[in-house]
C-alpha cells in the first residue's frame, strides 16, 4: 500500500486510481503495437511510401476530426466516451489479429485498421485528458497529469516496444491479440470510475459550438499565447528531430541502435521528470518551471549541433526528456486550471491540431534545411528559432502560468 499511495496517492481519489489503471494497461497496448505496428506493415512490403503511410494515417484522424471530437467530447460522457471507443478499438485489433492468423492480412487491411485505430484513439486521448479536471481538485492536477504521464512513459515508451518485437518475433497474431485484451480491460477499468454530475447544458448545433470553443481560446489572451507558444516551438523541434536517425548514425557514428539509445534516454528523462513533478511544483513557481524548460529546450539544439560525441548526445537526451514532460505536465495543468469544464474538449483539440501542425511543419522543413545545409543544419535552426521565442515570451509565461482557473459547472 505504501507503493501505491506513492505512484496514486489517496488525496487523488479511488477514482483516479482506477484512471491511471486503465491508462497504464492501454498504453501497454498502444507500447506494443508501436513495435509490432510497423514490423507487419514491413512484413507485407518494402516500399517505403507505404511504410510511412501506416504511421501517417495513426495521426490523420486528428487533422480531419479533431475539432469535431473535441464537441462531442464537451457534449457527451467522457468517461462512457473512453469506455465505448476502446471497445470499438478492440474489435479492430481483433479483426486485425484474425486476418494476421489466418494468412489473409494485405496492406489495405492494415492501412484501413490504422485510420480506425487511429480515429478511435483520437476520441479517446482527448476525453481521457479532460476526465481529470472532473475527478481531482485543481491544486492536485499537476500531480496527477505527472502521474498519468509517468504511466505513459513507462508503459508506451519503455516497457510495451521491447515487448511488441518479442511477441512478434513468437507470431506475428500475437502482439495483436495481447492489444485486444489491453484495451477490453482498459475499458472495464474506467468503468469503475466515477464522475460527478454536471447541470444540464443548452446544446446548439456543433458547428457552433466548436466556433464557441476556439472564438473563447482566441478571446482568453494567456491561453492564445500559449497555444501559439506550442505550435512555434514544435516547429523548431519536428524541424531537428526530422534528421535525428540520420544524425545519430552520420554524425555521431552511432551503430544502427543507436537511434533508439536516444530515444531511450530522452524517455528515461521524461520518467525522471514525472517522477520528480511534485517536487518541482511544491518549491518553483509553474512560471519559472516554463521558462528553464524552454530555455533547456533552446541549448538541447544548440549542444546537439556543436558536439560529436554519442555520450554527450545521450545525456544531452536525458536532460532533453525531463524538460519535454515537465513541460507537457505543466502546460496540460495550466490549460485544465484556465479553461472551463465545458469547453475543455474543444480548446484541447485545437492545441492538439497545432501541436500535431507545427510538427508537421518543422518536419518537412528540417528536411529541407537538412538537404541544403548539412545534417547539423536544422539543429543550429532550432536553437536560434528557439532563442528568438524565448526573449520574446520571457515576460509573458508569468501571465500564462498563473492564468487561473475558470469557474466550473457544478
């Protein structure tokens, strides 16, 4: 029990508990297919085009959906929302796994499973995030985003991949199946969280309520800001880590591993940085903790372009990783304390849209700058890009970190 009242402390609630449970037992799932996904797909073709199409069309349902999601999210139960979906998302798994089994799984099964998969997990993520506002208190939401990101880390990034190329390597059905089973009981899990009731809320039509939601986001000066801030900066970084494969092994000399060296220590960075949130909390103030993980993020670009050294590079990553989920934590806690319950599904899903937006940007730029200018280009891009939006958002993340919470529906 003490264990558990570390990892879920009983302030939280039984409620959370039961959240983060069935957070941790889907992203087991979720780890394993970000292994056995891409491994099937490369067992049916070569071509690259298509290879990249699968991990392209995880993401596209949050370009053609999200804002849409993040309506019904707001007009609909969010806990029976995760519940359903998961469900559904696990009568695709199986369906997948069968076809796999059996023999008959083509290409076009596979890319049709990932738009559902992917379509399903965007509803999901996004009701899951706007749950905890209704379950913990707003001086806890700190803690309890680090706990779940934690969870995350673990479980999607460091455990559930090894697992994945194992059980794939056993059968290429298997990993497949093993995602069945996480999600049906990821879904019984949340089952027995508990909500409390919200008044009755007039509903219009959904095109105006997402008008509702991002004229409020545009309105709310902080929050703008910091939605632009997010964009911006995953701009500057989709930029550098668009060529990180190729810099670990051209720059760096790195062995083929040694790619995934650095996103193992990035993710054992992150699990520091969770670890250490309510420390960090309890004796720094939410402004500051933004503006040193910016700042961190800024020489992170620029240590990557100066060295040659892959030791350097690694504890470069590890440093790098606390910062990326510290800040996750704190932005995704500041968002939660500012916007209203009501609204919190749709503003999540246009940060989300950004977010997903400016990575895709900076991907395909790196790439180009990469191209034209070296490897170590879209690094040297990322750090003044970085630099030049730090000096000018210093002053701002005062106001943007103790915007303060909105009302909520009783």
């Amino acid at each position: 029990m003490r264990i558990l009242d570390v990892v879920a402390p009983s302030r939280l609630g039984p409620s959370f508990r039961w959240l983060l449970s069935s957070s941790v037992i889907s992203n087991i799932g979720d780890g394993i297919a970000l292994a056995a996904g891409p491994l099937l797909v490369a067992s049916e073709t070569k071509d690259p085009v298509l290879v990249a199409a699968a991990a392209f069309l995880l993401r596209l349902p949050w370009l053609l959906f999200g804002v849409v999601a993040g309506a019904y999210v707001d007009r609909l139960n969010r806990r029976l929302i995760v519940i359903t979906v998961d469900s559904m998302r696990a009568m695709v798994l199986l369906a997948l796994t069968v076809t796999v089994a059996t023999g008959v799984v083509n290409i076009p099964v596979v890319l049709a499973a990932m738009f559902l998969i992917g379509t399903a997990e965007t509803l999901a993520d996004l009701a899951s995030t706007t749950l905890l506002p209704s379950i913990v208190g707003s001086a806890d939401l700190g803690i309890g985003n680090a706990r779940l990101q934690g969870g995350f880390i673990v479980t999607n990034q460091l455990v559930g991949p090894p697992i994945g190329a194992f059980l794939f390597a056993v059968g290429r059905s298997v990993p497949f199946a093993v995602n069945v089973v996480c999600a049906l009981l990821g879904a019984l899990l949340m089952v027995r969280v508990v909500v409390p009731r919200t008044g009755v809320v007039e509903r219009r039509a959904v095109r105006h309520e997402i008008a509702e939601g991002v004229g409020w986001l545009w309105r709310h000066a902080p929050m703008r800001t910091l939605a632009i801030t997010i964009v911006m900066f995953n701009l500057t970084f989709g930029a550098a880590w668009s060529v990180l494969v190729l810099y670990s092994t051209q720059v760096l000399h790195m062995s083929g591993a040694g790619f995934g060296l650095l996103i193992t220590a990035s993710a054992v960075g992150g699990l520091v940085g969770t670890t250490s949130y309510g420390w960090l909390e309890r004796h720094f103030s939410l402004a500051d903790i933004m503006r040193v993980g910016l700042v961190i993020e800024t020489f992170t670009h620029l240590a990557l372009a100066l060295t040659r050294e892959p030791w350097v590079a690694l504890l470069v990553m590890v440093v790098f990783g606390t910062h990326i989920f510290v800040w996750g934590t704190t932005s995704t806690t500041v968002r939660q304390r500012a916007v209203p319950g009501e609204l919190l599904g749709r503003v999540t899903s246009v940060y989300q849209i950004g977010s997903m937006g400016g990575m895709v940007v900076g991907t395909a730029l790196g790439g180009v700058i990469a191209g034209v200018w070296g490897l170590t280009a879209p690094f040297w891009f990322g750090f003044v890009g970085s630099a030049v939006l730090v000096a000018i958002l210093w002053r701002a993340l005062g106001h943007i970190a103790h915007a303060g919470a909105a009302p909520r529906p009783a």
